[in-house]
C-alpha cells in the first residue's frame, strides 16, 4: 500500500528480500529482471538491460515462482523500477501462494 508525506510516495506493507528471477514487458520491449524486494502490495526489480519506463506506465512481470503479474511502474532510478501490483484475484492468489509455500528471505553474503 503506498502512502504520502509531503507528497513523497512510500510503501507501508513489508518488505522481504529475494532472489528472483524473471522477465519485465513494457509495451514492445523486454528485460530479464530480478526481483530485489516483494511485499504484498508490491516489489522493487533490477532491470539486465535498462528500457524506457515512466511512473504510471503498465508493465508485465513474469517469474517461474510468481507467474505473470501486472503492475503499475510507481518509480524508476537507473535501471531499478518499483511496480505496485493490479490486484486482480488471480495476482492475490500468486503472490499468497509465494509467500505460503516458496518465500526465503534472502541475507546478504558479506567478504572478507
């Protein structure tokens, strides 16, 4: 869910770090993208190769572990995008279902 303060966009529902990997569509292009955080109402990715995205825009998200959900582009810096998802009860089915039976958190691997 996102929220404002002084018209600032943030997101309240919490975030769980992942690995996960997939394919972004935008319009005709696409990207490999992995997924860098999901939360229930949304999830932040990393594009492979930057594509031209603006706030608002519809995207598709397409993952082995998630299937194919649409979302809304709510932010975009370099070539990490944020999507907040179009909860359909499909999409809240997937995403429960990943959260139910697939979810890891994920932990940074620190080098000596």
């Amino acid at each position: 869910m996102l929220h404002t303060v002084k018209q600032v966009p943030f997101r309240t529902d919490e975030r769980s770090k992942v690995r996960i990997f997939g394919v972004v569509k935008v319009m005709n292009e696409t990207s490999r993208a992995r997924v860098v955080d999901i939360s229930a109402s949304g999830m932040a990715l990393d594009l492979e190769t930057p594509i031209k995205v603006t706030p608002s825009q519809i995207i598709t998200f397409e993952s082995e572990e998630l299937g194919r959900l649409s979302g809304v582009v709510r932010w975009c810096r370099d070539s990490r995008i944020g999507i907040e998802y179009k909860l359909t009860t499909t999409a809240l089915a997937q995403i429960s279902a990943y959260f139910r039976f697939f979810h890891e958190e994920v932990k940074p691997v620190l080098r000596g």
